[in-house]
C-alpha cells in the first residue's frame, strides 16, 4: 500500500467533520521534514538523554505492555 492510499483509507473512516482539519493538517506539513529531529532542529531543541529524561520526569508508570 502506497502513502497514498494510506492516506486515502485515512481520510475515508474519519468523520465528516474531522475532514478538513485533516486536509488542513497534511497541507501545513507538505513539503517539510516531520522527523523528530527536523521538528527539534526548527525550535532550536534537542534530544533529551536517558539521563536528562529520567531527571525531568523521573519513573512513569508503564501499562505493563513492554
């Protein structure tokens, strides 16, 4: 399956009135570089490390699924 048509089964089983913030949505994206490290790249952040993590936020809880 092609992005797409992806894309296509997507939009397909959203409701109605969700369509055009969806359509919205892809057209601000279009073009852009939307990995994480693009995104982090454009406002001048970086990756936490592991340790920087568990500093800010220390132990969350899991839902036990891995």
């Amino acid at each position: 399956m092609t992005t797409r048509e992806k894309a296509h089964a997507v939009l397909d089983h959203l409701p109605e009135d969700r369509v055009d913030a969806a359509l919205a949505a892809l057209e601000a994206v279009e073009g852009r570089d939307t990995s994480v490290e693009a995104i982090l790249a454009r406002h001048g952040e970086e990756r936490l490390s592991p340790e920087e993590f568990d500093r800010h936020f220390g132990s969350l809880p899991t839902d036990a699924e891995g």
